[in-house]
C-alpha cells in the first residue's frame, strides 16, 4: 500500500463526507459508495475519522479490539501500513477509529501544521479512491480532511431542519479552500432518507435544487429499512440486500460520481 516512488503514485480522489449535523447519513453513504466503488474493480480506503467509529463496527470491525487506529497514526505512535485493516468481504480497506480519537482535537492544537497531518498520513499511501468519514462538527479533524480532501461531498437529510447550518459549512469549505487547500472542490450535495410519500421531501429537494443546482447530484438516497439494518451485521448493503432500493440507489450514486470525476 506504500508508494515507493512519487512519480510513480498515482493521484488519489480524496472524498471527505461531511456535515456538522449528525443522522444526515455519512457514514452509510461512506460505507456503500466505497463498496460500491470497490465492486468495480477500484482500490478503495475508507479512513474513519470520526471518533465515535461508527464505520469501523459498521464494517464488522471490533473498534475496542484495535492495537491501533487513526489516532495513533496521526500522532506517529504506529504506522498506517499496520493499521490499515483489509475489509475482504467487500474488497475494500479500512483506517480504522475509535473514542481513541476523540482526544485528537486537543492534542493537534499543539502540533505545528495541525491542520495537515491528516494528509501527512494520506498522501503516503496509494489508492484509486479514499472515502473519509468526517465526525458531525466543523473542528479541527473536519478541518484536516478537508485539507487532505481533493472533493467535498455533503449528505443532506429530506427533512424540516435540512438547510440548517450548511451556509457554515460552506463558509468552513470556503475558508480552507482559500487558506489550505485551494484545490479543494465541491463535488457535490446528495439527497439522503428521502421519503417519495411525503410532500416535505420533495419540498426540500426543491430547495436544495434552487440552491446548488448542478451541484445536486441526480441520484437520490431514499429512507430505507434494509439500509439501516445492515451496520448492526456488519456488512454493506451489498453483502446485505443487493437488490433492495437503497442498493440499487449506492450503485447508482457510484456511476454518477465517476461520471462527475
């Protein structure tokens, strides 16, 4: 997984997945897009980079098992190749986390180029994809995915308080774009637990039209049971139910975010 010399590696697509706002479905999307992804041949990395590890359990990984995660990583304690835990099953690898992490954000106030380890960590390492689970706060673990990120993709819920709170992570967005990161691009916002019944989700599709226009990605993530079953297994959707709609929905976003890249 090493590169073993710069012009040799090629140029990952770095998708850090990212809201403030918790239940918004990032680590669900971050779990299938990757599987997705990897279904199609890809070498794909998830890097969970939230403390609450909710995509290390989801992949069937015991989070309070790890002799190291992310947090070591970051702070030199261990090195990534030996962290880095290979998802067979599904084809993919994953950097794992845990509450180990939580502890990151006061610990890299003090590092010099705190906003960077991150991608200090990431650049070393070669893959066609890495998917990194942002935790639901705009702090400085969001900060250094975003300055690892090559694109942003936001989950957004279909529901009453969707808007809330995006003009600040947008702003967030701007701001490291400018100061860190100034490739950073807006891939896109993604429409998640939609529910077609319902005249709100619709309604704020609309919204969401009027304001990110092409930025929206076509492909609609619909509230869906076999979905949100499948982390208690362990498993991504596609192990879980292949054929149910929200399935067919993650393999449909897959294309389209190949498409935009």
């Amino acid at each position: 997984m090493q590169r073993q010399d710069k012009q040799d590696k090629k140029v990952a697509h770095v998708i850090a997945i990212l809201n403030q706002k918790g239940g918004v479905g990032k680590t669900t999307t971050a779990i299938n897009l990757a599987a997705y992804l990897a279904r199609s041949g890809r070498s794909v990395l998830i890097c969970d980079a939230d403390p609450q590890g909710n995509t290390t359990s989801g992949l069937g990984v015991n989070k309070n098992s790890l002799d190291s995660t992310l947090y070591d990583v970051l702070f030199s304690y261990a090195e990534v190749s030996n962290t880095i835990k290979s998802i067979d099953s599904a084809k993919l690898s994953l950097l794992p986390a845990n509450a180990n992490l939580a502890g990151a954000e006061v610990e890299l106030v003090n590092i010099s180029n705190r906003e960077l380890q991150l991608k200090k960590v990431l650049d070393r390492l070669d893959f066609d994809y890495i998917l990194i689970d942002c935790p639901p706060s705009l702090g400085l673990l969001t900060v250094n995915a975003l300055c690892a990120a090559t694109d942003a993709l936001i989950p957004v819920q279909a529901e009453y308080y969707a808007m809330e709170g995006l003009g600040q992570l947008l702003t967030t967005i701007g701001q490291v774009r400018q100061a860190l990161n100034p490739e950073l691009n807006l891939l896109g916002v993604l429409i998640t637990l939609y529910d077609k019944r319902t005249s709100l989700s619709d309604q704020v599709k609309t919204e969401l039209q009027r304001h990110f226009g092409e930025k929206l990605f076509k492909t609609v993530i619909p509230r869906n049971i076999r979905l949100a079953e499948a982390p208690s297994f362990g498993r991504t959707i596609i192990e879980h139910d292949r054929w149910s709609k929200g399935a067919r929905s993650y393999k449909a976003l897959a294309k389209e975010l190949e498409r935009r890249l």
